[in-house]
C-alpha cells in the first residue's frame, strides 16, 4: 500500500525511525523537522502528529507512533 507523505511528515518519519524506541519531546520535533526555536503555544501533535499518525497507523496495526503523556511521542512496537 503507498503512503502518500508532506515533505514535513516525511522529515518527522525519517526522524522518528531513526530514533525508533527514542521519546522526542515537541521540542526536539521543532528543532528537529522545522529547525526553529520552540514555542510554547505551537501545538506540534496537532500540527505534526496528529495527520502523521492518521496516515501511518489508524489504516494499519498495531500502531507505532505513541503519545508519552507530558513528555512527546515515540515510534516503537508494543506488544
């Protein structure tokens, strides 16, 4: 099945899987993906996440990107 990626969700996946197992927080993601200082107001699982994991993981399972509550999200697989 062919995924169909934003440059920007591409950039976080490619991040993301060479990371796997890694917790980034949304600051590491902004500084990472978009090379700019973290804003506190900016809502990177909503911007970032949010489509990316509609298109890697609600289609498929298990799923492997996952929220950390308070901390970023993580790319692994779980049992």
């Amino acid at each position: 099945m062919r995924i169909d990626l934003t440059v920007k969700e591409f950039l976080l996946l490619a991040m993301l899987v060479r990371r796997q197992g890694e917790i980034l927080s949304k600051t590491a993601i902004a500084e990472l993906v978009w090379d700019m200082n973290f804003d506190s107001s900016t809502n990177v699982g909503k911007v970032a996440i949010k489509p990316l994991r509609a298109k890697i993981d609600k289609p498929f399972s298990p799923k492997l990107l996952h929220t950390i509550r308070g901390i970023g999200y993580v790319l692994e697989l779980r049992n």
